[in-house]
C-alpha cells in the first residue's frame, strides 16, 4: 500500500468513522484515491471513491465563486450594500464583500429550528423570521451560515435562476463536475453519528435546506471534489479569472480565538492557513449531522486534498497529513532559473535606498521584486501603463514610476541610489550639512 492508503486506514482506525473516502490532485489530475469503511457503518456496500457524501459548507465556496463571476461580468460591486440587489433584507447597508468575508455581523445560525436537520423554508419564510445583525457590520469574523443563504439569493436574482442551477451551468459543468449534485442519489453515503463513550450509531435525518441550502447542501465523491481542490490550488479551468482567484484568497479576516495564535483566517470565501513553511493553504471545511468534509490546497505546489467522512463526532488530521505526504514528494526548491529582464528592467535592477533604508531590486519573469533590507515590504512589480503596479503588501496596488532623474517614485516614497543621494529631488529637501 501507498503512504496515502496507510495514512486513510489509520484514520478510520482512530477515529472509528463508518466509512472515509479520499483523494489526492495534482494541477487538476487525479493523483490518488482510496476509501475505507461501508456506507452504513454495518455491513453495507463498501465506500468507494466515488461514493457521494455531503460536504457541507464547503458548498459556501461554490457560491461564493458564482458571486465573483456575476461580479467580473458588472453585475455588482463587492462594495455594494446588499439591498441595492435584495431591498427586503432588514440589514440593507453590510455589504456583499463582508457577507463573503463573515464579517457583516450578521446571526450564524436561523430564528427557527436547527436548520440542518428539519426541512427549510422559502426565501420570504426566512426574512420573515428576522434575521438580524449581532455585531456591528466590518468590525469582527463572525461566521454566518444565514449570511450565505442571502449570497445565494443573490445569485439566483441577478441570474433569473435557483442558485443550484446557475453554479451547475457556469462552475460544474464547465469543469466536469457533474457528479456534484443537490440531493444524495444512488449509492450516496449515510449519515450518521456514532455515540462518544461506545460507538453505537445514529442515523442523521437529510432534508432540503429551502434558503438556507447555499450554506450547505451539495453531495459530492472526493473524486469529484478533488478537481474543486485543484481550484482552490488556482487551476480554475477558465470559470473564474485567475486574477479574481487571487483576490478571494488574500485573508482578509482573522478567525481570532482568546488564548490561540491565529490559524486561520477568511478570504472571498474561502479559508486560509499559514501553512507549513512552503505556503499558504487554501480550502474551506464541511460538517452537517452525519457528515465531515476537508477540501484543501496548497497553490505554490500544485497540490490539493479532499477526504470525507459519514460521521460527525471525529475527523482528525488527516488532510493535512495526506498533503505533507504529497509535497514530501517533489519538495518545492528554493533555486530558480536566472531571469533575463529586459533592458527597462534590467537598468533598474540593484541596490536602492528610501532614505537611509536599504532595498534590493530584483528581475522576475513578468516583471520584478523590490524589497527592504528587513524582507517586510517584499512586493512583487508588473508592468501598469508607464510604470508599474505592486501586487504584494504594503504596496499592493500602488504605482511605481522612474522618474526623469533616474530615482524610484513609489507612491509618494522616493527612492534613490545613494541613501539621500543629493543630486535627486527628495520631499522635504535635504539638511545642507549632508551626512556629518
């Protein structure tokens, strides 16, 4: 057996899960997949990686991609507030960007029963329940499963269509994902609990969740998921521009808990971990009763995992560990190839000095990397018109620009050879004794 197939079995065996079911990509292919375990945790047919299981919120993520795409096409503003689009929400002014972010304050969970066990109701039932704001909209992460149920009206009126089906037709289909579906089907896992002290089972109802079904209602195998991993890696198949993958995963909320150094933190929708030293992971987890789902990815790699499980008590570590073993694989190597920069670039390329402050210029293949002595300001630079645009850090988004007299003009930071070389123009001028 593979290191993989050890690794599944182990966790099946610690964590008592009636079946597991994983799988390993690399750039969108298949790289391995295994399943252990039955579907009734009994003597039922044997999980298989192409058995459905329920993933749960990572079904946030579908959604929150359609989100962007309805954005990228001008149909709204990420800055928008959410009742320019939807005027019957009683917390018209938090916006689709803090919806997407968990940070709008808006309640996590419904004002009726426990949503993921009973049947939902309509849109107009759930508005009709007041939902309402717990903190105050852009000031705290706050996870809001309701939230997601609003994002995805949103989709179904800005594209005339149930939510379901406008990601079906503009996410699922176009990657070959059609295996992903809104109710269990044939030969689906069942969910269940297992009792702590033990281990008897308990069969988890499964209903539709009504409006609430954007926060978590798809089934998928980890096969089929594993291609939504290699998204999550970046590989977005062309349903999504990669500059807009980038932008939803920048981690703009930290998921901060009293007592733990931040873990994790919430991009456009999808989680992000610091990750082990190679880069950040990208991913999002899924639990409804009955079910446990990990979908994740580390886009410096390449490599993205997926393992799900009908149980709802224990999961473990076993996504990340299936990744350091598939890293483990081709490490990721410091050494590049050296970048013949054009001569623009390649005039620029050196030493610089903000000030007294050092800073190396270095080329790249779109571009360059310009950084401080101290690695804190390292941003990467692509051409923007007659100057440039940073893409990293403090200076994401802002215009870089040579000057006539040779210095760097950095939003407003000038840049010279010299530390305060005196035969260039530096705001403030420069004291007439020079360095004494």
């Amino acid at each position: 057996m593979s290191a993989f197939d050890d690794l599944l079995h182990a966790e099946r065996e610690g964590s008592g899960s009636a079946s597991v079911s994983a799988a390993v990509v690399r750039h969108g292919s298949l790289h391995w997949s295994g399943a252990v375990g039955t579907l009734d945790g009994r003597d039922g047919p044997a999980a298989t990686p192409a058995t459905p299981y329920r993933i749960g919120s990572i079904t946030k993520t579908f959604v929150a991609v359609e989100v962007m795409r309805l954005r990228d096409e001008g149909r709204l503003d990420l800055a928008d507030r959410i009742d320019r689009h939807l005027p019957d929400v009683p917390f018209g002014h938090v916006t689709i960007a803090q919806l997407l972010t968990h940070t709008s304050g808006l309640q996590a969970e419904t004002n009726g029963p426990w949503w993921e066990r009973t049947p939902g109701g309509d849109w107009d039932q759930l508005i009709a329940s007041g939902p309402a704001l717990v903190h105050t909209p852009g000031t705290r992460f706050h996870y809001s499963n309701v939230g997601f149920a609003v994002l995805g009206r949103l989709v179904e009126v800005l594209r005339g269509t149930s939510w379901f089906e406008a990601i079906r037709t503009g996410i699922l289909v176009p990657l070959g994902l059609h295996g992903i579906s809104q109710e269990p089907g044939e030969g689906a896992a069942t969910g269940l609990s297992h009792h702590p002290a033990d281990g008897r089972l308990m069969v988890e109802p499964h209903h539709d969740a009504g409006a609430m079904a954007p926060a978590g209602q798809l089934w998928s195998s980890a096969e089929d998921l594993s291609r939504w991993a290699a998204f999550a890696a970046g590989d977005t198949g062309g349903v999504l521009a990669e500059s807009s993958w980038a932008e939803m995963v920048v981690p703009l909320a930290v998921d901060d808990r009293p007592g733990v150094p931040w873990a994790t933190a919430q991009g456009l929708g999808w989680r992000i971990w610091p990750g082990n030293g190679t880069g950040r992971l990208v991913g999002h987890g899924g639990s409804m009763p009955g079910f446990l789902a990990t979908a994740i990815a580390e886009p410096a790699s390449g490599w993205g995992v997926v393992v799900l499980a009908n149980d709802t008590l224990h999961l473990g570590d076993l996504a990340t560990r299936l990744l350091d073993a598939a890293t483990a694989l081709d490490p990721l190597t410091t050494e590049t190839a050296p970048v013949e920069p054009p001569e623009d670039v390649a005039a620029l390329v050196g030493d610089w000095f903000w000030g007294p402050v050092p800073y190396r210029l270095e080329p790249t293949a779109d571009g360059f990397h310009l950084s401080d002595a101290m690695n804190n300001r390292r941003s990467r630079f692509v051409r923007d018109g007659d100057g440039w645009r940073g893409l990293d850090t403090y200076f994401a988004g802002e215009r870089l620009v040579v000057r006539d007299d040779g210095a760097l003009d950095l939003a407003t930071f000038v840049l010279s050879r010299e530390p305060y070389d005196p035969a260039v123009d530096h705001p403030g001028g420069l004291d007439p004794r020079g360095w004494h």
